[in-house]
C-alpha cells in the first residue's frame, strides 16, 4: 500500500455497525425504559419533543437502544 492509499484508509470514517454490534452485545433489557415510559415524556415526545442524551465517553449512551 502507497502512503497516499494509506493516509486515505487513516481518514476513512469507522464503520458504525461495528459499536453497535458491540452494544447489542452488552445490553441489558429493559434498560432505560423507565424514561422512556414515564407519563411527562410521551406527552412531550407526543408533541414533537427530542432527546439528547449526553455523557461522557463510556457512559452507557450507545447501549440506550
């Protein structure tokens, strides 16, 4: 491999399904379904509202499926 090729392969993006997987791997059911259900969020989500889910690196957000 050139060093062109390989500078390109360095800023190719990460292939998501990869953490995904991984997060599958590692969840527990039913985890953080207890916002999820709860009354005042599907009113506000009923109307159109989001989440944000913010937290450091390896705080759990990516196993919130």
């Amino acid at each position: 491999m050139g060093e062109v090729e390989a500078i390109r392969k360095w800023f190719n993006a990460p292939d998501p399904s990869t953490n995904f997987n991984s997060a599958l791997d590692k969840r527990a059911s039913g985890t953080g379904t207890w916002i999820l259900e709860h009354p005042t969020y599907l009113e506000w989500k009923a109307h159109g509202g989001r989440l944000w889910i913010q937290g450091k690196v390896g705080s759990g957000k990516t196993v919130l499926l």
